[in-house]
C-alpha cells in the first residue's frame, strides 16, 4: 500500500517535471517565432486617432465598454462617432 507521503511525493515530482516542459516549451516556441513572441508581450498602445487612420474607407471600428449594468458600444465609421448605451 502506498502512504499518502509517497503519493504527495509523486504527485510534487510529477508537478515538477510538468513545470520543467512547460518551460522548455515556452523557449522552443519563442525561439522558433520570435515575432509571435514579440508582438504577445509588446503592451504598446495605439491612440484611436492611429486606429482611424489605419480603417480603410469600407472597414468601421467597434469598442465595447463593459460598466456594472450597461454596455457603451463605440461605433466609428467613415469619421463617424456615435456612442450608445444597453442596459445589460
């Protein structure tokens, strides 16, 4: 019979090992595209302006806001600003 000692000891093991892949994973991935990588952890914002600018003239943006009790959806089109309000 295996004590519950033994099995907390496996199952640590185990975790570790699990950690151990994971991270290799996570370098090998890196490694093979870096531009994934670089655009994942880049936390650079763009102004709405620059987002505008980048619509082309059959495309519209869309923000949602999400408070307690209401939803505020932005819509952007062709220059037009026009924000709403649902109760949710």
């Amino acid at each position: 019979m295996i004590s519950d000692s033994s099995r907390l000891v496996n199952s640590l093991n185990q975790q570790f090992d699990l950690a151990i892949e994971q991270q290799q994973l996570i370098e090998a991935l890196e490694s093979k595209f870096p531009k994934y990588y670089r655009l994942k952890y880049d936390h650079q914002i763009i102004t709405i302006a620059d987002l505008q600018q980048s619509l082309q003239p059959d495309e519209a943006m869309i923000l949602l806001f999400l408070l307690v009790g209401v939803m505020l959806p932005l819509f952007d089109w062709k220059g037009t600003q026009r924000l709403s309000s649902i109760p949710i």
